[in-house]
C-alpha cells in the first residue's frame, strides 16, 4: 500500500523523524534550512500533509496556491497565527497544533526568566566570562528578591496555569488577567482582575502568556507599563507582538521597569538593537519548549492529530 506523502519543514527529533518515515513517504528537511513559502509550496506537491514550524508564515496567498491533494497542516507549535487560519477553513484544511505537552517546559523557561532578570543573572554571567570579577564586595550587583513579591500573568491558559504552580514555591501571591475568570480549582489560590488597571497595579513581576495576533498587538504599551508599580520585572515567553519594543525600552531607562527577560521577539530571529547592550534585559533565543522531552512530545502529538484527520477522525488537537 502507497504510504501518504508528508512534508516535513524543518528538522525534528530523531524519534519524531523516524515515526514520520515509518508511517509517511516523508519529505524530511536534513539540514534544516529554512523554507520559503514559494520553496515550501513546491515541496507540497502531491502532499497530503504538511508539519510545519512557527519560522513558516502561511499567508492566505500560501495556503490558496497549496495543491488539493493537502488534505491536512499541522504546526509543531501551540500557536497557530502565523497560519492564516480563515484561508485554511476556506480550503477546507484542518490545522491541528500541539497543545498541553509544553506547557511546563514554558512556564520553567518563564521562571528562569524571572530569577535571571531579578538577579541580574546575564550581567553576571558576562562579568566572569569576561574576567572582569575582581572577588566579592557586600554592594556588588545586587538584585532584587523574587521570594513574596506579586506575580502577574497576563493570560492564564495552560502555561500561566503552570507558572502560577511554580510561583507557590516561592511564596509569590498570583495576580491573573483573562478572558474570563477560571473555575476555582483552577486557579490555586490566585487573584482574577477583570479590570487590567488593578491588575497591573498588583504586578510586581509582570508575565505575560497571551496568544498573537492583531488583538494582543503591542498589548504592553507605554500606558499600560506605567500602571506597574515602578521597579517591576517584565518577562515574556508567548509571543514578541505582545509588547511595544519602544515602549519598554523607555521604562528600562526610566527605571519603571527594573529588569526585563525576553524568549521571543517581534520579528525573529532578529531581536531590536536596542537591547544587545543593556544589561537590564535577560535575552533568550526563544528557547521556551526546548527540551528533548517536550519537542519530542510535541512532534508525535502534531503526528497524531495528522493521522487522524486522514483517518477520518476529529483529533483532540485540532484547532477550532
């Protein structure tokens, strides 16, 4: 029997590669070089599937000159809006994405962020490579103390859920603003704000985990960075869209901001200039779900929603 054509985008793991040979004629991308949307359209002839990554914009122009034998896309990502989603359903191509099984890598990489921006991590990691640490002294880099103060998370889905856990440990009270306001035994103890003006005002720590788009589009603006309480740590794991580059520059300089941690930028991989030389600013080459087991999982989860739509079935992981 003739094994289904799958087009592979990037580079994955050995074990999600060599499940993608077993079950597909899988067009694998060895050397991980990144894929035009011409190139990538050209590769998809006669595909009935597509596994791609977030680096992929699939603009409606991408998805309308996909040939008809794709019967399916799936994003090796939980977000899905660098997939022109209206063009998909309008072709009739389901997307499925990987949701759940990265949610505790991200929120680690949150945390990280956190104690690395608080305490001046980065800073003094460069000040011992560069042999510039001259011994201890009682006023040397301090830092500010993340044990109690009040960790805001700006979208509380499945990864603010895991971070607002991880807070616990640290004796942090957790603040939340969302879309609506989660079941009790959801939210652990933490603090649903409706109105976003209490909530930045509560957020010491400010983190953010809301979805891209148009409607969270530089969310973090000057106004709203002027409602945290001044000092605040800002850290971003989600998406770089979320924040007004510009605009938190200019409270790092003020000092409204103390400190910032940055996994993910506007327009990757190139990160804003301005912030190669600050030493406030803990960056991170978007390394949120990067672990073996997590991009594991996330590939024989984008894997199973793939089967299962040319199987017939309606997957768990399907985006609605």
């Amino acid at each position: 029997m003739t094994k289904p054509i799958l087009l592979v985008t990037r580079k994955l793991p050995a074990d999600v590669e060599a499940r993608a040979q077993a079950g597909f004629e899988a067009r694998l991308n060895a050397d991980d070089a990144k894929v035009g949307t011409d190139a990538l359209v050209a590769r998809a002839q006669g595909a009935a599937a597509i596994l791609c990554c977030p680096a992929e914009k699939l603009d409606a122009a991408a998805i309308d000159a996909l040939p008809d034998s794709v019967k399916v896309i799936g994003t090796f990502s939980v977000g899905f809006d660098h997939i022109d989603m209206t063009a998909a359903r309008r072709r009739g191509i389901p997307v499925v994405n990987t949701p759940d099984v990265l949610s505790l890598a991200t929120a680690e990489c949150a945390m990280l962020l956190i104690m690395a921006a608080a305490r001046r991590a980065g800073e003094g990691e460069r000040m011992v490579r560069a042999g510039a640490w001259t011994g201890w002294t009682p006023t040397q880099m301090l830092g500010r103390q993340v044990s109690g103060r009040s960790l805001g998370i700006f979208g509380m889905g499945r990864i603010g859920r895991e971070l607002a856990r991880m807070a616990q440990g640290f004796g942090m009270p957790v603040h939340y603003l969302n879309r609506s306001r989660l079941p009790a035994e959801l939210e652990h103890g933490a603090t649903y704000h409706a109105d976003e003006t209490a909530f930045l005002a509560a957020s010491e720590v400010l983190s953010l985990h809301a979805p891209g788009g148009d409607a969270t589009r530089h969310w973090l603006n000057e106004a709203r960075l002027a409602m945290l309480p001044r000092g605040a740590i800002v850290v971003n794991t989600s998406r770089g869209t979320l924040i007004d580059d510009s605009a938190l520059l200019g409270a790092l300089e003020s000092g409204q901001v103390r400190a910032a941690g940055l996994d993910v930028y506007a327009r990757e991989p190139e990160v804003d200039a301005r912030y190669l030389n600050r030493d406030d600013v803990v960056l991170l080459p978007h390394l949120g779900s990067a672990t073996d087991e997590t991009r594991s999982a996330m590939g024989h989860l984008a894997l199973d929603g793939i089967e299962a739509v040319l199987a017939g079935r309606s997957p768990d992981n399907l985006v609605r």
